[in-house]
C-alpha cells in the first residue's frame, strides 16, 4: 500500500462503518415491518412510505417544508443587507465577521435555551410588557411556529451571511461605479446589478439555511414544546416512544435524500466553483 | 450607492439581535433572584452549580469523550486530509460533507439502528464507547475540512525537496509537512473539541444509562423548566467556547 493509501484507510473506514452502513441499515429497515415488540420483521413492504402520504404526517411533511422554507426567506431578508454592510467594512471586516461568527459558535444547546429563557411566561419579555402594564398576562410567545422560526432565524443566520459576504466581497467596484455614472440610484444599482451578479451567493446561503432547517430537532423540540412537530421530531419520536422503527426509518431517509440531493445539486452547481 | 450609515445602523441591530440573548443569559445567571426581575448581584446558582452531583458527572463524561473523541478524530480526519491533498478520494469526500449535512437526528437513529443490530452478536451495551465512536464519525469531516484548507496553501515543493534530499515519503511528512501544518491540526482539534461537547441530539440516541453528558443534563433541567443554574452552567460553557474558538482561529491564521 502506498503511503497515501495508508493515510486514507482509517478515515475510509470509520466512514463506512459508522457513518454509511448505519443509513444503508436504515434505508433497509424502510422496507421492512414493525415487529410486535417494537423489532423490525419481514415481510417486505412498501406501507412505511405510504403511511407518509397519510393527511397527519402529510401535514408534518409540508410544515416541515413550510418553516424551513419561512426561516430560509426571512434569513436572506435578514442577512443580505448585512453581508453588503461587512462586504464594504474596509479595515474592519474581519471584527464585523467575528461578531457574526461568536454566538454561532457558542453551544447550540444553550443558545436555544437562551431564547427559552427569554420568551418563557416569566420571561424577559412578557416581564418587562407587565411592568410597564402593556399586557397584564403573560403572552404565549413559547410553543409555536414563531417561535421555531424564530429559534432557525437565529441559529443559521450565520450560514446565509458567510457565503454571501463571500460573493460581494468579490463583486468589482467598477461595475458598481459605471452604473452610477450611468445614471443609475443606488437602488436600481442594488436591484439591476448587485442582486443579479451575487446571486450564487444567494442560492448557496439559502440552501445553508434550508437543508438543516429542514431537518431541524432541537429547535421544533424545545421552543415548539412538541406543538410545533418538524420531520426531525417525527423521527425522533418514531424511534423512541412509538418504536416503530421501519416507518422512523421512512421518513428519514426522506429527509435524508432530500438534503442530500440539495447538497448534490448545490455542489455540481456554479456557485461551488466559485466559493468552496 | 446605498447610505453605508443606515446600513451600519441596520447591521448594529442584528449584531444586537445576535447577542443580546446570550448577554441576557449571562447577566441574569448573576441575578439573586430565581425569576427574571433584578434582584441583587449573587453568585448562588454558581455555587449550586458546583454543589450539583448530576452537573459534574455530566461534565466529567463530556470531557472524558470530547477529549477522546477529539483526538481520535483529528488524527484520523488529519491523515484523510494529507491523503486527499495531491489527488482527491471521491468516496470519502462524498461522504464527509454528506456527514455534515445529514440531519443529526437521521445520524443519530441510524446509529442506534447499527448499534442494536450488531448488540445481537457482540455482548455490548450503550456508554460511554458507543458515544466516543458516534462522536468520532461526525468530527472527521470537521477536522479534515480544517486540515485540508491548511494545505491548499502549503507549498507542495518543500516535501519534494526534502524527497529529493533523501527523505522518505513517510520521513518527509513527519519532519516537513507536519510541523509546517501543525497550528491548523491543533485548530482543527480544537474544533473537534467544542463539536463534540456540544452535541445533544446523537448523543441522546446513543447514550447509555452511565453516559450522560452535560448537554444531556441541561437539556433535562430546561425541560423541567428554567433553573437559574442552567444559566450560570450555560454562562460558563458560552466563556469557555468563546475563548477555545477565538484560540483556534488565532492557530488557523496567525
């Protein structure tokens, strides 16, 4: 064995068993039965993925897509403007970077349960909106939709930035200078020039943001408070309370070739080329 | 062109937006009182933290399967990454950003799906190893992403003339290549590090009953409710993360 072989062998390895043999057990198990203690038995069957099509979890499907669909609109809302402002930071780009860049690095877990911490009934805000007498209960800002996208917002707004600070960052000043001279306002340069030529720095952040909104846990768990059921917290649920393994296993696989044929689609594409 | 003043206005609401929460918990961790009115600077939930058994097996495993984890992980992803340099593995790169985007919850249940399954023939329970070997999986790609990104800019020429001098391939790695990488290996392994600690969605899967972590244990006492301590232990874990990662981007561009 070459040496460059030896150095790939444990990676190799570990890989495939651990990472790729694990997914082809689950993709095996989609086709199999719940046995009656919760195993998985023959026969072989496709019931698992059309159980998936039935209207209770068609629903979790769609609104599994409908949120990571929302979190992905309002991060590029959010983030774009951002990005044009650290893109022309001059000398303190990379200080606007980190301050992007720290809380995302801090614990997921403790930045969720900040939001927890903040939104609960005795919280921060339902406290202060009593002390002043704006409300005199507290309102249900927990355990609902907005406050799962508003948990995605905040855990993968750094995602959509990094890329899309990548791409203008890159964009000649000198197409923006013609276009001004031109005759054109800012805003028609933002809308005709800027936008159009970062656009694969649009398309790859949104992907970013839409592939682990969609297959989000966490999130939907502690601020959905289990109102709020994603994919992820189907599977989840499929493998431990309800142990029925063969439909978790359906619906994973859903959720995995669906990110997976993203991340495929979005590494073939022109803006991989350009910025991995 | 656009105001760059509004948009600086915009930009310090979203910096806001970022890390009020986190300030807002640390603040409060200080806070005496258990609801969030301002009761008076105290340092009790600290001293519960510290007094918690729960909290301190939980960290104790963290560390004990970070650390372990995080070795392994950055040898192994450290080799894959001098491996894929001169010519690329289709394979494993293929699977390592598949590794990363999979969702951890697909990760995780397949994982205890093989783990079950080869249960049958081995006499194995969850702990302490099924954590460090699932932990090991998802850090790889991590490692090797840090590793690689090192060596695009390193110049290939030096290990040629080291080559040409007499070195052999394995000599001129360890004497040549290695040294000159070494700060983005420690990042990396820095890196795997806070990865592995932080995670609660695989781990929860593959945990034995004498494996829980501290992530495991938070996740618990905010499900119960908000607990003053959670804030002081989270207070703690945002410090000690900030301050690794602040270390590994100095160790990755100096």
């Amino acid at each position: 064995m070459t040496l460059r072989r030896v150095f790939l062998f444990p990676a190799r390895a570990w890989m495939a068993v651990f990472f790729a043999a694990p997914l082809g057990i689950v993709c095996g198990y989609s086709f199999l039965t719940r046995g009656e203690y919760g195993g998985v038995e023959e026969p072989w069957t496709l019931e698992n993925f059309l159980r998936l099509a039935d209207p209770l979890y068609l629903a979790i499907l769609w609104r599994s897509v409908w949120i990571a669909a929302v979190a992905t609109a309002l991060c590029v809302a959010l983030g774009f403007p951002l990005a044009l402002f650290i893109a022309r930071g001059g000398k303190r780009k990379t200080l606007w970077l980190q301050l992007v860049l720290l809380p995302f690095w801090t614990s997921f877990l403790v930045r969720t349960y900040a939001w927890l911490f903040i939104l609960r009934d005795t919280g921060l805000v339902n406290t202060l909106l009593q002390a002043m007498h704006v409300t005199s209960a507290p309102l249900p800002l927990l355990y609902n939709e907005g406050a799962v996208l508003l948990g995605l917002v905040y855990n993968f707004l750094p995602f959509f930035v990094l890329p899309m600070y990548a791409t203008l960052e890159r964009l000649d000043p000198a197409l923006l200078e013609a276009s001004a001279d031109l005759g054109a306002r800012p805003m028609a340069t933002l809308r005709r020039v800027i936008v159009p030529l970062s656009m694969p720095g649009i398309v790859a952040g949104a992907m970013l943001v839409f592939i682990p909104s969609l297959g989000a846990y966490l999130t939907p768990d502690l601020l959905g408070g289990g109102k709020t059921v994603m994919l992820g917290n189907l599977v989840q649920n499929q493998f431990t309370t309800a142990r029925d393994w063969p439909f978790g296993s359906a619906a994973s696989l859903v959720l995995m070739l669906v990110s997976a044929w993203l991340l495929g689609t979005l590494m073939r594409s022109r803006v991989a080329k350009e910025l991995l | 062109m656009l105001k760059q003043r509004a948009l600086g206005v915009y930009a310090a609401c979203i910096f806001v937006f970022l890390h009020a929460p986190l300030v807002i918990l640390i603040f409060f961790s200080f806070n005496a009182g258990r609801f969030t009115v301002w009761e008076g600077f105290s340092t009790r939930w600290y001293e519960a933290a510290m007094n918690d058994q729960q909290l301190a097996d939980g960290l104790a495993n963290s560390l004990t399967i970070a650390l372990i984890a995080a070795a392994l992980s950055t040898v192994i992803g450290t080799a894959a990454a001098y491996g894929m340099w001169r010519r690329g593995a289709r394979w494993l790169s293929g699977m390592l950003y598949l590794s990363l985007v999979t969702p951890e919850i697909v990760t995780g249940v397949s994982l205890l799906a093989l783990y079950q399954w080869a249960f049958r023939f081995l006499h194995l329970q969850l702990g302490m190893h099924t954590v460090i070997v699932a932990h090991v999986a998802f850090s790889i790609a991590y490692v090797t992403i840090v590793v690689a990104a090192r060596l695009r800019n390193y110049d290939r020429t030096l290990e040629e003339a080291a080559m040409d001098l007499g070195a052999t391939e394995w000599r001129a790695f360890t004497r040549v290549t290695l040294p000159a990488i070494a700060p983005a290996v420690a990042a990396a392994g820095l890196l795997a590090l806070v990865v592995s600690f932080d995670d609660y969605v695989i781990t929860s899967l593959v945990a034995g009953v004498d494996s829980e972590t501290l992530p495991m244990v938070i996740y618990a006492m905010a499900r119960r409710g908000v607990s003053p301590v959670v804030n002081a232990v989270s207070a703690l874990i945002v410090v000690a993360f900030g301050a690794l990662i602040l270390l590994s981007q100095r160790l990755q561009d100096p």
